[in-house]
C-alpha cells in the first residue's frame, strides 16, 4: 500500500533533490566568479545529476498513481569564503541528505511498502558514492592547503568530469 505520508514524504524529497541541485548551481556561480572553470563544471555536472535525482522520485510517485506536489525552494547562498568551505558545505548538504533517505527507508519499512524500498535502495547506494565522491574533493583541497598552483591542479582535473550516465537516468 502506498499511504498518504510516504507520499507527502517522497514529494518532500523531491524538495530536497531540487533544493540541492539550486545549491550546486549557486556554487558553479560562485566559482565561475572565482575564474575556477573545472570547479564551475564539476559543479554543474552536480546540478545535472541532482535535477535527475528530483526526476526520480517526481517519476516514481506518477507511477504509483500519485500526486506530486511541488514544494517553493529556499534561495540558496551566494558567496562562499573559499573553495574548501564550498565544498564542505557540499558535503554537509550530502550528509543531510543521506539521512533523508535513511528516513524515507525507514518509513517504507515501517509501512511494509516495498515497492518503495526496492525504489529507494538505489538512493542509499547513490548517497555513499555522493558523500564519497564530495569527501575526496574536501580531502584534496585541504592536502594543498589553499596554495594557488595544488587548487589550480585540482580544477583541471575536477574540469575532467564526465556528464551523468545513462544508468544513472
Ligand atoms: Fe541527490
Ligand atoms: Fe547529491
């Protein structure tokens, strides 16, 4: 049975997912501005794969023959103090997420709504690769310690970023 809270929960996600995907967007802007195109790339290719996360859930609650309700998006920060502190903020908004997901989860179980389960295992995987992807970008920045030619390296090599995967749609 799909019940009207895992329903009003899975529209909230779809909240979450495009809220974070206008939060990488302001990042890109962010480091455009900063003149880093590999990080501005890195961060729209985020933008993407978020936006494809929202299409997920938007997706899936029509083919339980519910309604999506869609929900107003927080205006995100404009400025960030530097490249690791966007990053960090990154990782935190991932955190977030996961737990989430864990919720949504732990809500399906709760219900016995397995079709959601199967639904949402994919996410729960997603989300360890998120955070251990955006962790490893926090981690290099740190290891160069804001020196101009270490940030330079990284944004040529996050600039190398390939766009979202079909198995990812
Ligand atoms: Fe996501
Ligand atoms: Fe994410």
């Amino acid at each position: 049975m799909f019940s009207k809270k895992m329903q009003e929960a899975l529209n909230d996600q779809i909240h979450h997912e495009m809220e974070s995907a206008y939060i990488y967007l302001a990042m890109a802007a962010y480091f455009a501005e900063e003149n880093y195109p590999g990080f501005t790339h890195w961060m729209k290719m985020q933008f993407d794969e978020e936006m494809i996360h929202a299409f997920k859930f938007y997706d899936y609650i029509h083919s339980r023959g519910a309604k999506v309700v869609l929900q107003a998006i927080t205006q995100p920060p404009a400025e960030f103090d530097s490249p690791l502190s966007a990053f960090e903020t990154a990782l935190g908004h991932e955190q977030k997420i996961s737990a989430d997901i864990h919720n949504l989860y732990a809500l399906a179980l709760e219900e016995k709504d397995y079709p959601s389960l199967s639904f949402l295992q994919w996410f729960i995987d997603e989300q360890v690769e998120e955070e251990e992807h955006v962790g490893g970008v926090v981690e290099d920045i740190k290891r160069v310690s804001g020196s101009d030619q270490g940030l330079l390296m990284l944004d040529r090599e996050l600039g190398q970023r390939l766009p979202p995967s079909p198995e990812e749609e």
